[in-house]
C-alpha cells in the first residue's frame, strides 16, 4: 500500500511540475524568438534580448576584469566582448564555488537578463501571479536566475548563482532562510581572497 501512495505522490507532483514548466520555461522562451542572444559559458547559458543588452551587462560585472591598456585602446569586436563575458562570468561563478566550498560538476545554470525593470517584473508576475518586489531571484524548478540589465551588478549576480550552486550541491535543498544566509555570505566575501579547505 505505501509503495502505491508513494507512486500516486510521485506522479502527480510529476504533473504538476511539467503543468509549471509548461507556463513560462525559460529555454522554450529563449528558443521562441529570434530576438535573443544567447552566451554559452562552461558553467552558465546567459539569454538576453539583444547584443547591446549583452554588451552592457558585461561592463556591469566588474569581477575578472581586464585592465591592460591594449583592451583600453583597441577596437572591440562582437566577439571579444563575447569571449570577456564569458571569462568574467566563469571566474565568478568558481569563486562562488569556492567561497562557499561547493565546488562539483553540475547542469548549467540559466541567467535570463531583461532589458529594464519592466520586463523583468512582468516575468515574476506572470511566474508567480503577483506583484514583484524584488530585483532579481534564482527559482530552483527552472534551473534560472532573472535579472534586469540596467540593475545588476556582480554582488547580485553572485549571490542568485550562490542560491543555485546550493540547491545543486546539497542532496537536500536547505530551508529558505539557510540558504538566504549563505547567499548573503558570498555577497560579504566577494572580493576577498577565500582561504582553501
């Protein structure tokens, strides 16, 4: 008999799940419009809605950042603002690993990056059915952070990446409040040299 109850549970929190994932699953919406602009990276797949988004996002996240003059005084083309992204978003996500001392192989994470607070808002609100009164958020069952182009910076990337990181790490997804502390314990340690166990 508990087998069966076990089965019954299992199934229909199966189909509730693929019912959620049905509404909003960001890897349909990245493949739906062509107006997208992926970046794939080792660890992440970032989804904007245009290069320029993309562009300004990467001079947002200043961890990793590259300061010699060639870069200053040279010509940047598409592609390496691409391959920068890219190195900068990698060596942030490590040390998010690192700080945390979490570090495994796991899926990549989605970073779905909006173009304004408006379409960012219109996202949760239409994810969760009421208004939105946050800036960005990770949500575990579509493997994605959310974000807003002109409001983010590295501290809040790195913070919705810990959120992931601990959710895929752990075998049991820690209560909301744990893992809130231990997100913010990354934000607090962002940029100081993290002592290896």
């Amino acid at each position: 008999m508990q087998k069966w109850l076990t089965a019954i549970r299992l199934l229909l929190f199966t189909l509730f799940v693929s019912a959620v994932l049905g509404w909003v699953l960001p890897e349909q919406e990245c493949k739906a419009a062509d107006s997208k602009y992926v970046v794939t990276t080792k660890h992440v797949v970032l989804t904007f809605n245009s290069v320029e988004d993309m562009a300004a996002f990467k001079a947002s996240i200043k961890f990793g950042s590259s300061s010699s003059l060639s870069t200053l005084f040279s010509s940047r083309t598409l592609q390496d603002t691409e391959s920068e992204l890219k190195r900068k978003i990698d060596l942030l996500f490590e040390k998010v690993q690192l700080i945390l001392d979490m570090r495994k192989e796991m899926r990549k994470i989605r970073v779905r990056v909006y173009s304004n607070a408006e379409q960012l808002h219109a996202a949760y609100e239409k994810i969760f059915k009421e208004k939105c009164a946050v800036r960005g958020w990770y949500l575990y069952e579509f493997n994605t952070v959310f974000l807003n182009v002109q409001d983010v910076h590295e501290g809040m990337l790195a913070h919705e990446l810990g959120h992931a990181i601990i959710d895929h790490y752990l075998s049991v997804r820690p209560p909301r409040a744990t893992a809130e502390i231990l997100a913010k314990y990354v934000d607090m340690h962002l940029h100081e040299e993290v002592k290896k166990y």
